[in-house]
C-alpha cells in the first residue's frame, strides 16, 4: 500500500475529526451563552463525555449537577472523578435494560430541576438507543426486535427516527414534557442528514408530545456536523498542498450504488488529481445472520473490489464516532492492490460481502481502521487521494 498516501489520509481524516470533536465543540459554544450561574446538564449519546468535558471546563463552579448517559466503554475518568457526575453506561445501538433505567434517571433528573436553574442538553448520535422509556403495551422485547428489523433493512435514519419516535415515550419532545419553568438550552452534535434537531437522537427536547402542549422554549444549535468534518479535511489537505477536488457528492443511499458512483467518480479518465471527499450515511440490507463489519468497513470492501489494479488510487472510509454498527472498529482504508493481497490469503470478498462480514476480510488483509471512542458522532467520511 502506498505509505505516502495512507499517511495522507490518516492525518485529513484526524483533521475532521478534530473540528467536530464533542469537548471543543461544545466548549466553543458555551463561550458564547451566557449560562447564568445555576446550571444542570443532561448529556446523552455516544459523544456524551467529551461533551460534558466541554461543558465542565466552560461552566466551571456554575455547573450544579450532571448526568451523563453513554455507550458502554465510552465514559472518561475525569467525569467519575467528578462528585457532581452521575455517569451511566447503556447499549447501542439495540437498546438494553440499563437504557430503560437510563431513561428513567433522565426524566427524575431534569424534572428536578428548580424553576431558576438552566437546564444544558447535550446530545448526540447514540441517544435513540442508550436513554428510552417504553410506552404503554410496549415490551423491551419487542422494542429490540423492532430496532432490529429497522436497523438490517436498510432503512434510512430520518425513517429509523420516525419510528422511534412513534414507539418511545421519551423521544419526539417525550423528555421535554418532564421540564418544569426553568431555562434549557440544547446542544447538538448532527449524525443526521440536513442536521434536522428532531432527529437528532430522535428529538427528546425537541417537540412537544402531545398537540396543544407548551414545554418550555428551548434554545437549539447544532454546534458540530459532517459539513463541518467535511471543510476541515479539505482546509487540511489545502494547507498541505494538495488540490481538492469538489463537490463530488454524498454517501447517502443504498450502499451497492454508493460504492459504483465512488468508484465512477475516481476512475474516471477525465477526473483530476487530488484529494476527494465524501460525508453521508449509507445504508445496507443484512442477511440474517451477519458477520463482523458495518456500514463503512463494507463499503471499503466493496469499494476495493471496483479499484482493482490501480496504482493511482487509496481511500479511506471510516465512522467518525470510532464504532462501525455493532463492531470496536471505525473502517477500512484500500487501494489497487487490497484484494490481490487478500486473495493471496484465501479470502473471498464477493462471500465477505454477502455475509455482512467485510470486518474479517479487512483485518486480515491489513486493511481494518480502528480509532476507539473519538469523542464525536457526525455522518461518516470517506476520503480519497488520486495521484494522477
């Protein structure tokens, strides 16, 4: 593989995921508001730490009290370490009990808010899965078995959201019903197309649940976004002095036809060197038993099945919150030569494919990306170098 451009890309896609970081981001904002001097805070998702690690160095001895709600392994020890935190750990992205129980801390925690305190949301990707409360006839079972169903068969999130919504009785402002008079302000880090608030974690301080209802009004800003990911890799590359190639489009879609419109878009003879980028979120029927990967790790793979032979060619496609569906990894990063080397192993990328199984097939051919927790949950990225 070429070093060069592995190092390349490496070092744009930490520049994107430096701009959207949740504890800068969220710090950067709160320099902004005038956050009086009695405030609670609500974190929630998978960026929920880094968030609140923002939080708690901008708000200092004005920050009261805080619950903080994350995926299982996410939490930092600085918020533990804090007598003010309560820190819970839930599942993603198929809730679990603990996210019921999760659920329930959050309603008691911010109707216990007192009427001239500031309540500070902050929220991010994740959220639908690891904060939930069932609504009536609903059963645990049949809330997993339902968000399974949704998240194998390639259902875009705006409907994913939908419907978590119509099945929770915390989403859809669910959450916002339980807030007394005092002030709430929202912070969001977007992993939704069009960064709509209301699907955003499925929107729990965002609408009103019922019609005629009148929660207190809510100051919302999206404070990090794939948009802001996206201009930072190309501020990177620009500063390294590389050319940018623009626009050339998304991710959104079904990801057999994403992987054909990259690899169209790079291995067009008239297309010119540079730097390529790519944000969205692609979605994937699953067979029904998957293997090991998710989104991004396959449509790396299937990506290198397009660029086979090229030299010119090397691309990185990774989750920005460091988990790729239900797996410890964020990608894949392969040029022209990644499936000769794994077909020199014995693998069979067509069977990988099938399977939903593209994370063995790119850990054993050298290709898997793996960052851990970033602190952050914007769309995914996918970043390209041609060299001529």
């Amino acid at each position: 593989m070429n070093e060069r451009a592995v190092e390349t890309l490496r070092a744009l896609h930490a520049a994107g995921l430096e701009a959207v970081g949740g504890r800068q981001a969220t710090r950067r904002a709160l320099e902004g508001i005038d956050a009086g001097p009695c405030v609670y805070l609500a974190a929630l998702g998978k960026a929920a730490a880094a968030m609140a690690l923002g939080a708690r160095e901008a708000l200092g001895e004005t920050l009261r009290s805080a619950l903080v709600v994350t995926k299982y392994d996410h939490l930092e020890e600085a918020l533990l370490a804090d007598a003010r935190f309560r820190c819970l750990e839930s599942a993603h992205p198929v809730p679990d009990a603990a996210s019921l129980a999760a659920g329930e801390a959050l309603l008691r925690f911010v109707g216990d808010v007192p009427d001239e305190g500031h309540l500070l949301v902050l929220v991010s990707g994740g959220t639908s899965a690891l904060v939930e409360r069932l609504i009536d006839g609903m059963t645990l079972e049949t809330l997993r078995a339902r968000t399974d169903a949704l998240l194998a068969g390639g259902v875009p999130i705006g409907e994913i959201n939908r419907e978590r919504r119509r099945l929770s009785a915390l989403k859809g402002g669910g959450a916002l019903a339980h807030v007394g008079r005092c002030r709430v302000t929202q912070l969001l880090v977007s992993d939704v197309p069009g960064d709509r608030p209301e699907d955003i974690g499925s929107g729990p301080f965002v609408a009103p649940p019922k019609a005629g209802a009148r929660p207190p009004a809510v100051d919302t800003r999206v404070v990090a976004s794939s948009a802001i990911a996206q201009a930072a890799v190309v501020a990177e590359a620009e500063r390294r002095g590389l050319p940018v190639v623009q626009p050339v489009g998304s991710l959104d879609g079904d990801i057999g036809e994403v992987a054909e419109r990259l690899a169209a878009r790079l291995l067009d003879p008239d297309a010119a060197p540079g730097v390529y980028v790519w944000g969205g979120e692609p979605t994937v029927v699953l067979p029904s038993n998957p293997g090991r990967g998710g989104r991004n790790q396959h449509l790396a793979l299937a990506l290198a099945t397009r660029i086979v032979g090229r030299d010119d060619i090397t691309a990185l496609v990774a989750a920005t919150d460091g988990s790729d569906g239900p797996t410890g990894d964020a990608g894949g990063i392969v040029d022209g030569a990644t499936l000769e080397r794994g077909e020199a192993l014995g693998l069979d990328a067509a069977a990988a494919l099938a399977a939903a199984d593209a994370g063995d097939w790119l850990e054993r051919a050298g290709a898997l990306v793996t960052t851990g927790p970033t602190g952050t949950n914007v769309m995914d990225l996918a970043i390209a170098v041609r060299d001529r």
